[in-house]
C-alpha cells in the first residue's frame, strides 16, 4: 500500500489502530489530533509524523493537510476519525455538549472532507473514508446526541460520494458497532455480544482502502442483520433490544468510570469549563 494516509483523532482508539494497520501495509502516514501530548507520543511510537489538529478549525485542518502534504507528498488518503460520544438522557444533555458533539463529529467530518476534496478532484485520485457508527442507521436511548450526529455523517458521506463517483474520487463510510475504546468508558456490552476492537475497524478500513465500496460495518454480519431489522415493527424492534440490554445500556452506566472521558470531551478549543 504504496499511498499517503492522513488520519485524525489518531492520538488513541481506533484512530491509532489505523495508523498502525496502514503503515504496516507499507503506507506513509501522518496522524493528527487535538491532543498534542498524546498524538506526539503516539506517533513516536509508531515513527510516522504527528501534528495537532482541532477538526472544527478551518485555518487547523488545512493547516493539518499541508503539512502532511509537505512533509510525505499528495494526500491519497483522509480517514476523517476524531469524535466524541456524550451519554445518557437527553433531557440531561448540556446545550454546550449538543453543540461541541456536532461540531466535532459532523462539522468536523464534513470540513475534513471538502478540504480533501479541493486537493483530490484536481489530480483525479483520492480516497475519502469517514468513521461513521452503526449508531447512525440504529437508535438506542441515552444515545440521542451521538445517534444523530452519526446519522448525519452516514447521509453526508452517501451524498458526496454519489456526487464525486464520476471524478476519480472514492468516498465511504465505516459503520462499527460498540468499540472497546474511551467512547464506551463505563457502560457494559449488550448481552450475550462482545464489543469490536479497534483493530477490527483498523481492518475494516484497510480493506476499504484496498477494495473502495460505499460503507463497511463492523463486524460484517451486523449489517444484514441491521437491514433486516428495519423492516421489523416497532413492537418487535423494542422487544429485541430489551432483549440485549440495549433500551438501558446507555442510561444506566458507570458515571465514575466515565469521568476523565467526560472531562476531557468537554475541553478544548471554544469550551472554558465542563458544564
């Protein structure tokens, strides 16, 4: 895999795991994040470049891919992954939190890809991959904020790629289940599933890579089964997820273990202090 691969939010998580699955493909990659000390020290290990990089900044993203492009040539690839995952009941969600979780997750999805774009169209090539969720095409309570900030990078990564599919430029989305990452700190699988691991997405990504098609869920078999299960009733639909836990898995959780996650999501550019 002979291609330039920028990734944001790579400093951890799934991020991470792809920067470490495409450079052992033979990739040159770059790895941005928010958080200098932790996107340094992971590209340290790694031995590729490490940048900071705050998705919701225009002057910040471009800043990102030019130096990527300055320092390992054209941009083959954009893997648009930083994110951030507020729980619990909506009518608990801050207008602060709704804001920052759009920001970040869709905002930042769609500058990513636009500045990709200008600098992909022109040459003809290029390969845009956003990190998208199985939250974006199923629903779960205590979930609302996350659920539609995925759901509009699932529909906006649909669009562009209908509208650049004739220019050279592929444009797909990766939809995983529940990640063993920071994202689900203090929360607990549905029952009788296990959650993916971030190599299971890094894999997914890699294989998008190498083969573009419009979306890849992790794993493989969640996807016919979420097809199927949106031709369900309603009635059946909520007797499943009682079924699995899923109607209270993100309403009774572990706020203790979820505290320095949340903390850390509600800092940043644009925020002073947790609310």
């Amino acid at each position: 895999m002979s291609k330039v691969i920028a990734i944001t939010g790579a400093a951890r998580g799934i991020g991470l795991a792809t920067a470490r699955a495409v450079k052992a493909k033979g990739a040159t990659v770059v790895i941005g994040d928010i958080d200098e000390a932790a996107v340094k020290e992971a590209a340290e290990s790694l031995g590729v470049a490490g940048l900071v990089v705050d998705v919701t900044s225009r002057e910040s993203f471009t800043a990102f891919l030019d130096e990527a492009e300055r320092t390992a040539g054209p941009l083959d690839v954009l893997v648009n992954n930083a994110g951030i995952m507020p729980i619990g009941p909506v009518t608990d969600e801050s207008d602060a939190d709704a804001r920052r979780c759009i920001d970040i997750n869709v905002h930042g999805v769609m500058l990513g890809t636009k500045l990709a774009l200008g600098r992909m169209l022109p040459r003809g090539r290029g390969h845009i991959v956003n990190i998208a969720s199985l939250a974006g095409v199923a629903f779960t309570p205590g979930l609302a904020l996350y659920n539609a900030s995925k759901a509009a990078v699932v529909a906006f990564t649909e669009a562009t790629r209908l509208e650049v599919q004739d220019r050279g430029v592929h444009v797909g989305a990766v939809l995983p289940t529940f990640t063993n990452t920071e994202l689900v700190a203090g929360t607990r699988s549905p029952k009788g599933q296990r959650n993916c691991e971030p190599e299971d997405v890094a894999a997914a990504v890699v294989e998008l890579i190498g083969r573009p098609r419009p979306q890849a869920v992790v794993p493989k078999k969640l996807g016919r089964q979420v097809k199927i299960g949106a031709l369900l009733p309603d009635r059946v639909k909520q007797s499943i997820a009682r079924r699995y836990g899923l109607d209270k898995l993100f309403l009774e959780f572990d706020p203790e273990a979820r505290k320095g996650y949340d903390a850390r999501i509600r800092t940043g550019p644009g925020v002073t202090a947790p609310e």
